[in-house]
C-alpha cells in the first residue's frame, strides 16, 4: 500500500515532521526492552498488533493539537510505558469483561492511555467499548485531525 492511499497528505505531512517516514523501523532490542518492562511489571506480553505498530512508530512523539474537523486534535507519545497502562488498565478492563488491551503510549498532555487489542483495533483509555480506529492508520487519521 502506497502512502497517499495510507493517510491524507496533512497526516502524512505531521508525521514526517517528528519524524516518521515510510519504512521506519525500530530496532528489535526497543521492542524487547518494551515488552520485557510490561511484562515484568505488569504481566502483560505484547501482542503481534502491538508489535507492529511499534516498529513502526515506537519511540516518536507526535505533535498535533488545536481544533480539529469535529474536536480537539491529540498528540501522541508511542511509548508504552508513559501514560496510565498496564496493571491498572488491565485490571479495570478485566472487571468490566472486555478483551485484553495493550498500552501503546499516551495521547494529550499524557492526559490518558491509547491501547490496542489483539486484533489490531486502537482505543482511548477513556473509550473502552468503541475503538478509536480498527487499526492504526484509521485511529492516526481521527487522532491527529480531531475527527470522531
């Protein structure tokens, strides 16, 4: 898949501004050092989605705020050990009796946590029964233009 088919050029022009290009890829040893700090702490393994949407943005901070088509644009930090994640989400998520989420990093000022469940469907800590997106690019485009 192409980059124009991918994102709408104004995501594509935040992205590259922090640092995203096509055929970004992380180095094994963030992913494991990742995984190994969740699973350590919180007894959570990376999923496959998780991964992949590591490897390929793991480590950038991407800055869009303002208003955006429907609300505020977020930025976003992909890195999971910031935001809330983790235990605690687990936990919360697990009472409620929905599906396992993985953190990817956090959205905002670090307000929240944006996750994903195995399948590959994003979702805000704040928003647990409706995904942000069914997979990354959607919930990238949503995010970083502030469309519902």
């Amino acid at each position: 898949m192409d980059i124009e088919e991918r994102f709408p050029p104004e995501v594509t022009e935040i992205l590259t501004k922090c640092g995203w290009f096509e055929g970004r890829k992380v180095g094994d040893e963030n992913i494991e050092f990742w995984r190994n700090e969740r699973l350590i702490s919180d007894g959570v393994d990376m999923p496959r989605a998780a991964k992949a949407v590591l490897k390929e943005f793991g480590g950038l901070t991407i800055i869009s705020d303002g208003r955006g088509v429907d609300c505020a644009r977020l930025s976003m930090e992909f890195d999971p050990s910031s935001g809330d994640g983790g235990q605690f989400l687990k936990n919360y998520v697990d009472s409620a009796g929905v599906k396992e989420f993985y953190p990817l990093g956090a959205y905002g000022d670090g307000d929240g946590t944006f996750l994903i469940e195995p399948g590959g469907a994003v979702y805000a800590d704040f928003q647990l029964d409706s995904p942000i997106g069914k997979n990354i690019d959607e919930a990238l485009v949503k995010l970083l233009l502030g469309i519902r």
